[in-house]
C-alpha cells in the first residue's frame, strides 16, 4: 500500500509539473506577443463592415496600440490587398470578409496559414484548412410588418411567400443577387448537387405571385415596410432587420425555419507589418469576450456555441426556431456567383448594368 500511494504521489506531482510548464509557457509566449506589440505600436484592420466598440474594448485590454481601420466592400478590400501585395507594399494585419472575398484571397496566395486554437476549430461549418476562421454568418430572410399583418396571416415557411394575397402589397430588392446560390444549397439534391432548377422555378413563382416592387440595397425597403407603404419585404438582411428592430422600427422577421448564410471570415495576410499586435487582435476578436461585443454591435450571428447562448442575434432566432447553416466554400465559385446573380436580376426584370 506505502509504494502503490507514493507511486501515486509520484504521478499527480509530475502530471501537476507538466501543467505548470505548459501554462508557464503559455505566459511566457503571450508576454513576448505584448512586449513585441509594444514596439510595433498600432495594428491594420482591413473590413467590409466595422463598429468602432470593437476598436475601443481592444484599445482597452491592451492601451499600448491604436487600431487602425480601412472598411470598404468586400471586392473592394480584396482587390487593394492584391494590388498592394503585387506592388510589394503591406498595409493589412487582419482581413475580416465574407466568405467569398477570403476565397479569392487564398486562390491569389495572399494568406498565411495560422494555428487556430483547437476551441476555434471546434465552431461549426468550419474549413478543412488553417487560412482562416468563421466567426460569425450573414443570413437573409424576408421581413414584415407586424401592424398589418396579424400573427395568423404570418408566413411560416419560404413555400408562402408563393401566396397570392401578398399581390401588390411585397417589395423585392434586387441587391440579394447571391440568393439563388444560397437556395440551391438549401434545397441541394441527394448528391450534394446544387438544385437550381427548384431555386429558379420557386422565385419565378413567387415573383408573378407577388408582383413585387423593386428596391436597391437593405435600408430602404426596410423602412418602407416599417412604414406601412409596403406589408412584406420577400429577401432582407437579418443584421439589416435586427438593427431596425432595435431601434424600434415596426418589422419582425418571417420564421421561415432554416437559412443558409454566409461565413464571416478572420484571416492574416501572408506578410503583416504589425505581426505581434496582429495575433493580439485575432485572440481578442475570437475570444468569447470579442465575440459578444462584435455580433451584437453588427447584429450577425455568432458560430461558436457558447457565446451564442448570450447573443442577441442567436437568441432572436433560436425564440422563433430559425436555424442558420454556413455554404461550404466548394461551392462559392466565380461560375455559380454568376449564375446566381444573373439569374436572381432575370427573374426580377432588371438589366444588369455594366460592372456588375
């Protein structure tokens, strides 16, 4: 019994010595990261959309760097970032875009691989490589006003946007050009084969059912549907909604069941000026802190599974039992973007315009 407990001893003192380096260095290599952002003194955040509280909580936790952001769209960012790397210059120490833009990042060789913690990896819909990490999704789904039309007259399902009485009385906005990809996903075949033809022939039929107004961008056709001039708006943004919603607009969001979005991506540019403040911000943006203050400030929804119980955006949906699914990235390709866009301007009768 005396050699079974001091071989017992033996093993929970060396199992504790083990836990102590390794937390040893895990102190250690965070203070090299700070003491070398120190010396770098600021940090490049690149974006397509951005709220300056985020800025502010990591100016906070670490007061020694300012952070600096460029926000622009989506290609916009992506195209500066490849004609910067082309040019030999390098401005960006974190990107922060949707799904497609990383894609054409990575395929042009502008990313570095990084070691995500094994909790990021964990998130659901992730990729199968380290380039970058979803955080966050961007969904869509129709809208309406909850003083003309009463709970029962509700749709509850994509399937009764198709219902005449809609006629006259829906707005569209032509800005939701990727809706018929996201829909072929959702409706996929068997196979995995992406089923357009269900996606075409269902917005076909909810348009002539509908006989829509059409609109351009989120913002608008939100506030007329809050207004009263319209009583459904067929294909909104979920932050778009949210942030009205918050703001006391008179919308609410159609529990259409499930949605598929897009993946809000965190990634780094193969060479970053900054990039001991760079790994700073990643861990800050990725943290269950992080997480909250930017999906609530950005109305998103948030992918990891725990902070999702806290988030504003999550909790909205989950009362109204919508559930979000992320579209792999095998299927964000230059050939079905296109197809879904000039499908999705057809349906609507609205020429494409040059550039577009």
């Amino acid at each position: 019994m005396k050699k079974y407990l001091l071989s017992l001893f033996a093993s929970v003192l060396a199992f504790t010595l083990v836990l102590s380096v390794g937390t040893a260095a895990e102190r250690t290599d965070q203070q090299k990261l700070i003491e070398g952002a120190k010396k770098e003194g600021e940090v490049a955040i690149w974006t397509h959309t951005w709220e300056k509280g985020v800025s502010e909580d990591f100016e906070k936790k670490y007061p020694f760097l300012k952070v600096k952001v460029w926000d622009g769209r989506n290609e916009t960012v992506v195209n500066r970032i490849i004609t910067e790397a082309q040019a030999g210059r390098h401005s960006a120490d974190v990107v922060i875009l949707i799904d497609r833009g990383l894609i054409a990042l990575k395929a042009s060789g502008f990313l570095r691989e990084h070691n995500w913690p094994e909790r990021v990896k964990a998130w659901p819909n992730q990729t199968e490589h380290n380039y970058w990490a979803y955080f966050n999704a961007s969904a869509f789904l129709p809208i309406y006003n909850p003083n003309l039309v009463s709970p029962n007259e509700v749709p509850k399902s994509w399937e009764d946007l198709k219902n005449p009485k809609w006629k006259g009385k829906a707005i569209i906005t032509v800005s939701g050009a990727q809706a018929p990809l996201l829909f072929a996903y959702l409706w996929r075949k068997p196979n995995g084969d992406l089923n357009w033809e269900k996606t075409f022939s269902f917005w076909k039929e909810v348009v002539e059912a509908t006989e829509p107004s059409t609109s351009r961008g989120f913002n608008q056709p939100t506030e007329l549907v809050s207004s009263g001039e319209y009583q459904l708006l067929l294909y909104n943004a979920l932050n778009t909604a949210l942030e009205y919603m918050a703001e006391g607009a008179k919308i609410n969001l159609v529990p259409v069941g499930k949605l598929i979005a897009s993946g809000l991506g965190v990634a780094m540019p193969k060479t970053v000026p900054h990039p001991n403040a760079s790994q700073l911000f990643i861990d800050f943006l990725t943290s269950p802190e992080g997480l909250l203050r930017y999906t609530d400030l950005h109305y998103t929804i948030v992918l990891d599974p725990e902070v999702a119980k806290k988030a504003k955006s999550n909790r909205i949906m989950s009362e109204l039992g919508i559930t979000a699914e992320l579209i792999p990235d095998r299927y964000i390709t230059d050939e079905n973007l296109k197809k879904a866009t000039g499908a999705w301007l057809s349906t609507l009768g609205v020429k494409r315009t040059k550039g577009r």
